[in-house]
C-alpha cells in the first residue's frame, strides 16, 4: 500500500470513530449546508462543532467555503472510497473463509446421513 493511502486511510478511520462526526458527514451527503445551520442539531458549542468540522476537513471528508461570514460546507467523499477499497480487500477474504466453512459443514452433514 502505498504511504499515502496509509496516512488517508488513518485520518478517515479516526475521523468517522466518532458519532458527532459521523453525524455530520451523513447530513452533508444530502448537499452542502451552512455551518450555522449543521451545527444547531448538535447539543454543543459552536466552538465545539467546530472543532469536529476541522477534523474532518484534515481527513479530506469535508470542503468549507467562505463567502463573507458565512461558511458552507460540502462532503468530499473520496477519501470514504479509498477506506471502502481497502475494506472490501478483506471482505473477500471473509467471504472465501465463510464460503468453505459451510462447504466443509454440508459435507459433514451429508456423511452424517
């Protein structure tokens, strides 16, 4: 893997570890919104809110543009892509494990009979 794809996915992983910004992302997949607005259904300071924002702007997951004082926000979901690529690596290593577990358990069951 290359280095960089390493440090992505890092950043991302502990990025989503937390449900606030978990929250977060999945109000920004429904398009970008001000942050004034994101940050009223949480029961925090907007300092606070904040601080999760610039989390998930380091990990690439989010955009925020200034016009004025007015910030909006946007997800920039690549890099949820390249954690979803390393994921699905060993989802297919499960699935080839599960896959001949319940062969060898339906063998098994037909030298039972």
């Amino acid at each position: 893997m290359v280095q960089y794809r390493a440090a992505t996915i890092d950043r991302v992983s502990a990025a989503i570890s937390h449900p606030t910004r978990r929250a977060i992302i999945h109000r920004l997949a429904h398009g970008p919104a001000r942050l004034s607005d994101v940050a009223e259904r949480f029961p925090m300071s907007l300092t606070g809110f904040c601080k999760h924002v610039r989390v998930l702007e380091r990990a690439g997951l989010v955009r925020r543009t200034r016009r004025g004082r007015e910030n909006t926000l946007a997800l920039s979901p690549q890099p949820l892509s390249d954690v979803t690529r390393w994921l699905l690596q060993y989802e297919r290593f499960w699935t080839a494990r599960l896959d001949r577990m319940q062969e060898y358990f339906a063998k098994q069951k037909e030298n039972s009979q």
